[in-house]
C-alpha cells in the first residue's frame, strides 16, 4: 500500500512549558529553555477580541499563528483542519453548572464560544480565509485523525493545509473523566510537494493492529507531559525537532498511523 505523504513547511507549538517549537527543539537537544507566559498570546487577534476571547481560541490561534509565519503561506489560502479532544473544558462546566442552577442567566457569548468550531471560526475570521474548514473531535486520537486528514487533503486538492490540535487546562466535574490538567497545543502546515520552504516528509501507513510500544529515549519530551490529549503529537513533534525517524499514533484500539519522519536539510 503506498503511503499518504505530505511536507511540513511550519511548526506551531504553545504550552506551559513550551512557547514555541524553537523551545521544544532545543529541550530535545539538550538544552535549558524558559516557561512560557501564562497565556497564549495569540497576537494575531486584535487587542479587543483578545480580551474577550476563551483560552481555547487563544490557544489555537495562537499555534496557528506561529506555523504559517514560519512556513510564509498566505493564511488567507489555506484549507484548515482544526481539532480538539474536548473542546472548551471551561465553558463546558459553566454551561452546565448554569443550566442546572439558573438557566435564565446563561451567557450568550459564552455559548457562542462553547460550539466545537469556535477556534476554527475566528481564525478564518482574523484570516480572512474563506477556504475550506474541517473541525475534528476523536478523543485522544484527535491529533492522529486530524493529521491524517490534513494529508489526504493537501493530496487529493494539491493545497496547503493548516492543522491545528489544541485543548486547554479542564475544570469542574467533567474533568474527572478527561483528566486534562494543563493547555497543549500544536499546528502543522502541510504541503503537497518539496518547496524551498520544506522542513520535513511526512509518510503516513493506516497499519491494523496493537499499536507497538513506545520507544522514546531518556531525551525525549514524550515522557514529560502525559496530561493533554492534544500532546499525543507530540512523539512526532520530537521527531521533527530531532533528527526524525518512526512513530505511532493510535487512531482506534485496533490501527494505528504509522509515520515516517525524514527531515530536510
């Protein structure tokens, strides 16, 4: 079976930990980085909307902002896959705490942001993009559909393609259940050919079967943050700011994405 395959041209990258993927490149090397803000900064919004908006649109907009001004591409171009395991978890429980205490005063605004395309809409707002846009939910194996969607997509059309995958820090009852302890979010510009702006080949295998093991080393990042659906990119993001090589990503209990890193030098 031949491989989906596309070309990474941008890297976007926010957590706690991690500003960008200049900092989760030089952790992977070995070297000391600082945390980052307590906030996306999300400084492609305006000053107002950035008041206003959730963690959640700030998060996404903010990966998405730092991989297409890594690869250059016109965001105003790009066909985008966005993707969350839970969406907003703050929003959520408020909703539901409202509801079931004062249906009455339930916020307008903050049900206009609970809706799982949220991040998706005010990006291809602050864009201008008028593209066409996929919202994907798959629980922990978000990042993984989303990718392989991105793929097929930048193949079939012959276009660029904006991955995003982001969820916040939960709150409240239901995060019992997702056990979403901090905010992690990533992005991937994709491209269907080599260009002068290709940073690596992405080859993806939609394999049957148990998932193998992971192998990280004691370098890798993949070890230090278990706490984020979104951050099961992250053996892949490892791999890009390494020097490349296999991964597996679950897309169901029985198959698994198998991708093949190459980086171009």
């Amino acid at each position: 079976m031949k491989p989906w395959h596309a070309y990474v041209e941008g890297i976007g990258l926010w957590s706690a930990h991690w500003p960008d993927f200049a900092a989760l490149r030089t952790q992977v090397r070995g070297g000391n980085i600082e945390a980052s803000a307590t906030r996306p900064p999300a400084n492609r919004l305006p000053a107002n909307e950035r008041r206003r908006a959730p963690e959640s649109v700030l998060l996404a907009v903010e990966v998405a902002g730092q991989a297409v001004d890594m690869s250059a591409a016109d965001p105003a171009q790009l066909v985008c896959v966005f993707a969350s395991a839970h969406g907003d978890h703050v929003i959520t429980d408020y909703m539901c705490t409202t509801l079931a205490r004062a249906p009455t005063e339930l916020s307008p605004t903050r049900f206009h942001n609970s809706v799982h395309n949220a991040p998706a809409g005010y990006w291809t707002i602050v864009s201008a993009c008028h593209a066409p846009t996929t919202a994907i939910c798959a629980g922990a194996a978000s990042f993984a559909h989303a990718l392989l969607e991105a793929t097929m997509q930048a193949m079939a059309d012959r276009r660029k393609v904006l991955l995003v995958c982001s969820d916040i820090a939960g709150t409240g009852p239901l995060n019992e259940l997702t056990d979403c302890r901090q905010s992690f979010g990533t992005a991937l510009l994709l491209a269907p050919a080599a260009s002068e702006r290709s940073l690596a080949r992405l080859d993806l295998y939609v394999t049957a079967g148990e998932m193998p093991a992971a192998s990280a080393s004691p370098a890798s990042p993949c070890k230090w943050y278990t706490d984020n659906a979104s951050a099961n990119s992250l053996p892949l993001l490892a791999a890009l700011a390494g020097s490349g090589g296999k991964v597996a990503l679950a897309l169901t209990p029985s198959m698994y994405l198998d991708v093949h890193t190459e980086i171009i030098p």
